[in-house]
C-alpha cells in the first residue's frame, strides 16, 4: 500500500515546516510507503523555499517517505492546487489536508483501512459528526455561523445528506481520485462540493467519519470575500456537469 499525502498551500511560509516535521514524526512507524507532496499555489511569500529547506531536513531513517514539491506558478485557487497534487500523486490511497494540519496527521489512520481495504471510494473528515465532539477548538461564532449556512446551501442547491462538505481532510482510492479529480473544474473553495457531486453521481462508495479538529487563527480563507467566491462557484457545479455522461 502507498499513502500519497497532498498539501495545498498558499502563503505557508510560516506553518508549514512544523506540519511537514509533525508528518515526519508519524510515518517514522508506518509500515507503508508515503509520498508527501506539497503544491505551491502561486505563493507571494518564502513558501517553496520553506518548503524544500523541511524537504532537505527528511530524517535518513524515513526510507519509505518521499518528497516532491509542485510550484503552480501562479495564484490558481485551492481547488486548482489539490487538483494538480491529486492527479500527480501515485498512491492508491491519495489523502489531501490543510497546511495547518487543522486536523492532527494521527487521523490518517481512519482513512487508510477503509480505502485500502475496498471498502469505500471516498472517505472524508467532518466536524460536524458525532455532534462536533472531536471540534477541540472552534472557529468565532460567525464563521461556524457562516460554515452552517454554507451546508445548508450545498443542502439546497447540490445534494443533501453529508453533514460538513468543507473540512478540508478527505481521502480517496486511487482509481477515484483520477477520474474525479480529472473532471474537476471549479478551482476555488468549493471544489470540495464538486468532486463529492461527481462522486455521488458517478456511484462511489462514500464516507463521512468524525476527525479531530482545531482552528486555526491564521486562517488565509477571508469571512466575506471568499465566501461570495464560495457562493458563486456552488450555484455553477451543477450547470458545470450538465451534459456529463
């Protein structure tokens, strides 16, 4: 089995040595191949460079961890970023998080079996299972607020019945992610949405599973500007996908 783990980032100078080197600390026991791959989504700060100095600091110990590093070149999106790191990615177990790790790297391990196994398609983490017990440390109430209306959006206008689409934790098989994410066109926030519609219509197996989950403060998503990209991009998923076959 070979785990690929996809980091999208954007102006991560700062976070994402400390989450590559907490990643590193975990796979030192993994009785599997891992591959981390960091997309650079246009970064205007010292990401890259933070990026492969983390790179050049792999312990010699983690023989079955590699690294690579993709430069979008350009601002593109999140969207855009996992995109690109999902369809380079080589595991048949592809699992994207936040640079900020919001969702602790242990959580991995209830991803894993139930791809590896055959069992789902997709499985994704959620904040919003098991009544938010895993949410240690929440976002300001408007932006949970603002989160909820979202759902209750996706609810109206996609499909209805997962419960947090936006936690940015979600894991796929590799023959999923490749069709999926090779339909994918919508490049910002909501690609989430998107490729759980596709998923959904193209019949994969999906799961939602409680993860742990803390916020962090630092978020580079803005309350107002993005959430109308956010809207935006919803209201065309289904349009995008109209005369899909």
């Amino acid at each position: 089995m070979q785990l690929s783990l996809i980091i999208p980032a954007y102006n991560e100078s700062d976070r994402i040595g400390p989450s590559v080197e907490k990643a590193y600390r975990y796979f030192e026991n993994a009785e599997y191949d891992t591959e981390i791959i960091v997309v650079d989504d246009g970064s205007s700060d010292n990401t890259i460079e933070a990026v492969r100095e983390v790179f050049a600091r792999k312990p010699l110990s983690l023989n079955r961890v590699t690294t690579r590093v993709i430069p979008l070149g350009i601002n593109a999106g999140k969207g855009a970023a996992v995109k690109r790191g999902m369809l380079d990615a080589r595991g048949n177990v592809r699992i994207f998080t936040d640079a900020d790790f919001s969702t602790p790297i242990h959580e991995v391990a209830k991803i894993i079996p139930l791809i590896a196994a055959g069992e789902y398609d997709v499985v994704i983490g959620s904040r919003a299972a098991e009544r938010r017990a895993l949410v240690k440390k929440h976002q300001p109430w408007y932006r949970e607020a603002m989160g909820r209306f979202y759902n209750v959006l996706v609810q109206l206008l996609v499909f209805r019945g997962i419960r947090d689409t936006q936690c940015g934790f979600k894991g796929f098989s590799g023959d999923a992610a490749t069709i999926l994410f090779s339909k994918q066109q919508v490049q910002g926030f909501s690609f989430d949405v998107e490729i759980l519609y596709l998923a959904r219509r193209n019949g994969y197996r999906i799961r939602e599973i409680a993860v742990e989950w803390y916020n962090d403060e630092r978020s580079t998503v803005g309350a107002l500007t993005d959430s109308a990209k956010m809207f935006w991009e919803l209201i065309r998923i289904r349009k995008l996908h109209a005369h899909d076959r």
